[in-house]
C-alpha cells in the first residue's frame, strides 16, 4: 500500500477531501441548530452520551487487563455533536434555570 501511495500521493488527498466535502454540509447543520425547546434540549442531552460509551477499562480483581481508548473521536461528527450538546445543557441551565447535573453522568 505505501508504494501505491508512494506512486499516487494525491489519491489519499483526494479521498479525503472528498469525505471532509459530503461532511461539510452535514456540519453546518448541525453547527446552526439553535435550541430554543427545553424538551428539544432534554432529548438531546439523553442523545448524546457525555462520555464517549466505548472507552473502556477491563479489570480483573482489581488490576487492568486492557484499557480501551475512546473511539468517539474517531466520529467525523464528533466534535458537531459535542457542540449540540453543550448548547442543550447552556440553554437548560442559563434559561430554564434547571440544573443539569442529572445530564452530565
């Protein structure tokens, strides 16, 4: 693969701008939700996970066998997504007044 890319150095360019062009539309929407609905922002702080739900520590009486690294920013939507969310919980808490605790575990 790396004497194919060696060759074709633009091939790796080109997909990947190709993947970060569909996205970008995806983006902006998400980007340009505003939360105006305090149901809106409750479903949306139960949607998106705080922690990343793959991050794991495998232990066995109490020493770590294998400690997976979170994947979510793997997510070409990760950082949108975390972004929705924090706006939900600013827009609970600064105003609705409610606390938001019970959405940050």
């Amino acid at each position: 693969m790396s004497a194919f890319n060696s060759i074709y150095p633009q091939t790796k360019l080109k997909s990947s701008s190709l993947m970060e062009s569909l996205l970008q539309p995806l983006r902006q929407q998400l980007d340009s939700i505003e939360i105006r609905d305090a149901e809106l922002a409750r479903a949306l702080c139960k949607l998106i996970p705080s922690q990343c739900p793959f991050a794991r520590d495998i232990q066995i009486f109490g020493r770590t066998l294998v400690s997976i690294p979170p994947l979510c920013k793997i997510n070409p939507l990760y950082e949108q997504l975390m972004g929705l969310r924090f706006r939900s919980l600013v827009y609970l808490a600064d105003v609705c007044g409610e606390d938001v605790t019970p959405y940050c575990y």
